[in-house]
C-alpha cells in the first residue's frame, strides 16, 4: 500500500475505485466497504483507493472540545487499511480551507481529475464537502457527467450488526472488552514507548512497564487491569495491564503499566503494542503495597486463565 500525504504527489489512475472516510477503528462495518472495494477493483483490474482526512475533521472545526477520542492513530489506521488490501491510502491534511470546498470542488477537482475515480463506494450515511452538504443522492444524479459509477454500501449491511465507532468507544469507556473486540474484528490496541516509573513494581516482584502514548486523542479505556499480550518487536507475550491512579500510593495521574509474563528485558525507550482481551477487575485502594502484591498475584491467574482461552 502507498501512503500519500496530500494529493500533489498522486499519479492519476486508469480505474481507481475509491471511497472516503474517517473510517475510525477499522471495524466490521467499514470492513464491509473494504470488501466491496476489493471485488470491485478485481472486476475492473483497478486500483483501490482510500481517502482519509487528518487530522480528524472534529479537531480542527472544533478544537475548544477535548472530548473527542479516536480510537486509532494515523498509523495503526495505515497499517489496518494496508490489512485490508487497499492499494492506495490518501491523507488529506484536514484545514479549516479544505473544509471550505463544496462538494463539486471535491468531486471534480480531487475525485476525477486528481484521483481518476470510475467508482465511488460510500457508507449510506456519508456526508462530505462544505457543510456536509454532498450526499448520495447528489453524487449519483452527478456521477454520470463526470464519467464515474456510484454504489451505495445500505444501511442494513454496514450497520446489520449495530457496528459504530461510537458504540466502541462507549464500549471501552466501560471496560467492555468483548463488545470492543467483536465490533472491531480485533482486539483494541495502545502503542506507545516504555518510560521510568518510580520503581517499585521491581520492588514487588512485579516490574511493570510505564507506557507513554504520545498523540493525547488516543481512546485509554476504563480504569482497572485487563488480560492482554504484549508484542515487543516480533515476539508476543501475555501479561497483565493497569491503567489508573494507582489510589494505594495515592498517586494523582493516570499510569499506563504492563507487566509482561515470562519476559526480562530492560526495554526502557522502546516500543510496545498491548493487545486488550478482557478486563480483570477494576481499579482499587489497597492497605500497602504488601496487600497490591498479594492481589497482582491474583490477577497474574485470571489474567493466564483468560489466556489460556483466547481464539
Ligand atoms: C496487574 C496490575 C494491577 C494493579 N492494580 C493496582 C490497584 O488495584 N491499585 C493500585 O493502586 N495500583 C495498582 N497497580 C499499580 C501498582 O501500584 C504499580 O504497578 C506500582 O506502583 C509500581 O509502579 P512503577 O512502575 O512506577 O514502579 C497495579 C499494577 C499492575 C501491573
Ligand atoms: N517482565 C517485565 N515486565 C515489564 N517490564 C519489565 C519486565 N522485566 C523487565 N522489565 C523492565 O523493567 C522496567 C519496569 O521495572 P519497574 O521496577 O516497574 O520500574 P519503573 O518504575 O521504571 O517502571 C520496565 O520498563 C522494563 O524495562
């Protein structure tokens, strides 16, 4: 898959089949527009092609609200989408200028003359162009004067099993995994680089990982401590995560800590990739860090159990 920043380095192509989107999480959802993509392209010996927006239409029409959570970073979404077979990625740096282009700009000067489009797939609900205003009904009374087709993926197959990214992220804001991971298609994942802690998980007999995730949009999911895996360069391991305050030292920011099973390394600086199947149980306040340990002992067996059963 080739990732384009901005549209100036694209070749025109002889049949692309596009669509567009934020496509946030990847799910079984937009898998389903992925597929499409894929037969029709194989049909027509085309091209498939991605166009994303980033960053996020939201975080630049709205900065002021800081609630917005993705569930994927540009990069987890590239390598899901290169998954999916997609040939060509396109991101197109989100401006408050783009958002100006109405939805004619958009499909001439971007869809046909930049991109070569011969088909359109587009979610039932897509909107796109200056306020929203371009919508299915509007490309398909206009597609034949630009010499593309335009296919419409219904409601009842992109949402016939209730799939959003809303539902998903409301998911993990709950600590429910399962659902997260059923909507996705796979587990939810954090990355980020490993970074000091104060010390005392080594203390414990547990050493544990500090993770620090550097875009600040990334979906954390529900305090507690979850069964996970843990892929360290090309090897996977389980573990336990905890993601809280860390209340028994009265901590005061929220920590992001893995202990990872049968592994050590000194890995401080490098990357990890934590894998989320299902919580443990929640955050909690314990006497001292005596009784934390008798617990992470606890949690180290129902994490392996879980483990142990995983597809
Ligand atoms: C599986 C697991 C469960 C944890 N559960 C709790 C908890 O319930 N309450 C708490 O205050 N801290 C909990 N912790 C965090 C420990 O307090 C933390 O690992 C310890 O303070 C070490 O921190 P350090 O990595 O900065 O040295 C947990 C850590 C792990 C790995
Ligand atoms: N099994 C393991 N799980 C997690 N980290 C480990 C493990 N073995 C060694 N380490 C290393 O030890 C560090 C964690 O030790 P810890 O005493 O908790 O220190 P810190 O407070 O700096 O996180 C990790 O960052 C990693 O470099």
């Amino acid at each position: 898959m080739k990732i384009y920043h901005g549209i100036d380095d694209f070749s025109k192509l002889n049949f692309a089949v596009v669509t567009s989107g934020t496509f946030d999480g990847v799910h079984v959802g937009h898998q389903k527009i992925f597929a499409r993509l894929r037969e029709i392209a194989r049909r027509h010996q085309g091209e498939t092609v991605v166009l994303t927006f980033w960053p996020h239409p939201r975080l630049v029409l709205h900065p002021e609200d800081e609630s917005l959570k993705l569930l994927n970073t540009f990069e987890e979404k590239a390598a899901f989408l290169k998954d999916q077979g997609i040939d060509h990625l396109i991101r197109i740096p989100f401006t408050k200028e783009f958002s100006q282009l109405t939805s004619e700009q958009f499909i001439r000067q971007i869809l046909v003359e930049t991109i070569g489009t011969k088909k359109l797939v587009i979610g039932y609900d897509h909107h796109f162009g200056k306020n929203r205003e371009g919508s299915f009904e509007q490309l398909k009374q206009n597609a034949p004067k630009y010499g593309f087709e335009v296919e419409e993926i219904p409601r009842q197959d992109v949402d016939h099993v209730g799939v959003s990214s809303t539902k998903i992220r409301k998911a993990l804001e709950e600590g429910d995994i399962e659902t997260a991971t059923h909507f996705l298609g796979k587990p939810y994942s954090l990355t980020g680089r490993v970074v000091a802690g104060d010390k005392l998980g080594r203390l414990m007999g547990y050493p544990t990982a500090n993770i620090e995730i550097d875009t600040k949009y990334k979906l954390i999911p529900m305090d507690g401590i979850y069964a996970v895996t843990v892929q360290h360069e090309h090897t996977t391991y389980g573990g336990m995560l905890y993601i809280g305050n860390r209340p028994t030292i009265n901590g005061t920011k929220q920590n992001i800590e893995v202990n990872i099973f049968d592994f050590n390394k000194d890995i401080y600086g490098e990357s990890l990739t934590i894998y989320i199947h299902k919580l443990i149980r929640g955050d909690a306040k314990f006497s001292d860090l005596e009784a934390l340990k008798n617990q992470l002992h606890l949690d180290q067996q129902a994490s392996l159990a879980i483990l142990k059963n995983l597809p």
